[in-house]
C-alpha cells in the first residue's frame, strides 16, 4: 500500500505540478508500454484534475530493436505523416505533453549507427515545428521517469531484476521528493524556489563568459549572448501557466553564443544516445564548434551524433548543477539522461532553448541564429561537472567573478 500511495503521488506530481494541467485541457502521455501502470495512473490523475482528454501513445523499444535489424534500409530516411499529424494536432489544440522516460540504455548497441542517424534526421525534421513549440513553451511539457527492468538491472547490475527494479524506485521517489509522509507538491514549491534564487544571482551578474576548468583537463570559456536569460526550476507558458519541464531537476541553465565556445572539456559521466553508451569523452571546441572528440568507448556514436546537422557540433546549452545535489550524493550513475544531467554542470549539443534570450519565444529560427542561438534537430546533453570545478565569471570589463568553487555555487 505504502508504494502504491507514493506511485500515486509521483502521478499527481506530475500531472498538477509538472504539466500543470488545466480545466478542460487536453493531456498526451508519451510512454514505453513497460510503463503501463503508471502512465494509467498520470491519465486517472488527469482526468480528476479536469482534464478534456487523454491520449496515449505507446513505444516499444524492443519492437524498435527488430525493425532496426530487420526492415528494408530504406525505412530508416522515412517518418510517417500520421505521427507528425498526431503531435502537432494535439499541440495546437494546446495540449500538454508528458512523457515517461526510460530506456534500456543498451537497446541499440551493434545496431548500424547508420541506422540510427538517418532515423533521428528523418524524425526531427518531421517534428521541428512540434519541438519548437515546446522548446518556445507555447505547450506545457514534463519528462518523468519510472524504471523497467532492463534498465534497472543496468544501474544495479549485482542484484535480480525484481531487487534491481525495486532499488531504483526508491532512488526516483527519492530524487523527485516523493515520500509517504511529505506533500511533493509543496516540497517541489520550496525546491524551485531555490533554484529562482540561482538563476536571478547568474542574470543580476549579467556574464559576458564563463570559464571552466578542473583536474581532468577541462580548460573551456563559453560566451553567453547579448540579452540571455538563465532560467531553472519552474517554466511559464505562452499563456501564463507555470510548469516544470524535468523532475528531477537541480538546474540553471542558459544558452551559450553559438561561435563562443573555445577549449577542452572532459566529460565526466557517460552519455546514453540512441540506445548506445559514450564513455570517457573528450571534445576540443574551436569559435562554437566540435573540431575533435575522442571516446574510450562508443566514440562511433559521439561522431554520429556530431553529424546529424550543421548544428549538431555546436551547442545549445549550458547548465550550472552543485556537485553536492542530492542525485550526485546518491552515487547512483543512472545512464538516463534525465537524472544524471542533475548530478552535474552540463552541456548539450544542439538546439538552444528560444527562452534563454530576451524575446526569443517570439523569434524564427533565423532571427535566433542572428542573435548567436545555435539551431539543429537534437538537443543532447552530456556532463562535464566534477568535485573540483571551477567555473569563473567573465563581466563585461574583463572582472572575474567565482561562480562555481569546488564543484558548488559561490552565493
């Protein structure tokens, strides 16, 4: 009973202060078919808070995994037109989406990385006007996750899959502030609030760069836009609605100057992209962009992901995470995004969020471009905070101002 009320809580969480869903809204959960249960308990959630519908739309990585192995080459530069018309359907009747997480972080591995390229190029172009609506918050969106178990037996490989599975609930329910006693909701009202008192010390100062360095070797100045804006925790809606886009999330973010990035950085946990894992990475940056990566392993994948598009070697975000945040307390390497970006200062190839610059929620992508925001079909975060990171601040007359000391914010 006890786990049945947090799983309950964690559906509430989501759908009245994740989505933020309103009277007579329309919600669309997107969810692994292992998921079932919960993405149920998100739409009976929904529907008590009012909501006008709820769609359902399944994946199957599995399923996903045999027609990357066994269906004509041809298939994978295709998207079908009925997927498209569904997501923007939805999103411009002003639906809100919430989408359920969790991957076998190896699903894909020794599949032709071919494959995967053309399929990601054929789907973010099908889905660009669909992305750029949430990444512009003209719909409220979430990202939760609830585990399965070939991704919990990845995490806790030393146990069975039932122990493994039940181990990483406990680690979810923990990090999204889920307990039998507390009210989430008013514990994620107190969380976000912090993370509002980040994000205004990082805009009070107003940086013209940040410069990065730790004892792996990272050396790296990133230079923000003209008019950028930090952002964290809560989201607001074209129309008004406050939402948050990620539980977990630990942090503040902006978007870099598109040609503004010089140096080495080291990544520091490993990057789970299109079913495969990148480990132990290096990329060196030259005026904004990727100029050479080396991994220890699943180098063939970073090199990929660097060549969906012209933007995909550029980047699209920085985001600041204290090294002592609870998720990297935990010591849990999670090879899901969603959780191990909040256990560290990030960066992410790709498309910029249009939010992060004065205004730009009502630019096109070539007015953005214009204003130094990066444009591509991904947005794909890595990590690159460790114990030891320094971050300075770089004000407009050359003052250097610590952010960042021993991996934690200096405010």
């Amino acid at each position: 009973m006890a786990f049945q009320e947090r799983l309950r809580k964690l559906a509430r969480l989501a759908v009245r202060m994740g989505v933020n869903l309103q009277e007579d809204q329309m919600l669309v959960i997107n969810a692994p078919i292992e998921c079932a249960e919960f993405a149920r308990l998100a739409a009976e959630e929904a529907y008590a808070a009012g909501a006008h519908d709820v769609a359902l739309n399944w994946n199957d990585e599995k399923m996903a995994r045999i027609r990357y192995e066994k269906a004509r080459d041809a298939v994978f530069s295709e998207f079908p037109s009925w997927r498209q018309k569904f997501y923007m359907d939805y999103a411009e009747q002003g639906a809100a989406f919430l989408s359920i997480a969790a991957q076998d972080p190896e699903i894909f591995r020794s599949v032709a990385p071919d494959r995967l390229l053309r399929s990601r190029q054929a789907a973010g172009a099908a889905l660009m006007e669909y992305r750029e609506r949430l990444m512009k918050n003209r719909n409220t969106w979430c990202v939760v996750s609830v585990p399965t178990r070939a991704w919990a037996k990845k995490v806790f490989p030393d146990v069975s899959a039932d122990e493994a599975t039940d181990k990483l609930w406990e680690e979810i329910f923990r990090t999204v502030r889920v307990s039998e006693e507390s009210d989430p909701v008013e514990e994620w009202r107190a969380h976000t609030a912090f993370l509002a008192k980040a994000a205004a010390f990082m805009n009070d100062h107003a940086f013209r760069a940040l410069h990065y360095q730790n004892g792996l070797g990272t050396d790296l100045t990133v230079r923000l836009p003209e008019g950028h804006i930090w952002a964290g925790g809560a989201e607001q809606s074209e129309l008004g609605t406050i939402f948050v886009a990620n539980m977990p999330t630990e942090e503040v973010y902006t978007a870099p100057l598109r040609d503004g990035v010089d140096g080495t950085v080291y990544a520091t946990r490993p990057l789970v992209y299109e079913g495969n894992l990148i480990e132990n990475f290096r990329i060196i940056f030259e005026r904004g962009k990727a100029i050479s990566c080396a991994a220890e392993r699943g180098e063939e994948h970073l090199k990929s992901l660097l060549a969906v598009d012209d933007g995909a070697s550029y980047l699209g975000e920085v985001a600041l995470v204290p090294y002592d945040s609870p998720i990297s307390k935990s010591g849990v390497l999670f090879y899901n995004t969603l959780f191990d970006e909040n256990a560290s200062c990030h960066l992410a190839f790709g498309k910029a969020y249009p939010t992060c610059l004065k205004g730009g929620e009502k630019m096109a992508s070539v007015e953005l471009l214009q204003h130094g925001l990066n444009d591509s079909l991904v947005h794909e975060d890595f990590m690159v905070g460790s114990e030891d990171l320094s971050i300075m601040g770089i004000q407009k007359d050359g003052a250097e101002v610590p952010v960042f000391v021993d991996g934690k914010f200096v405010f």
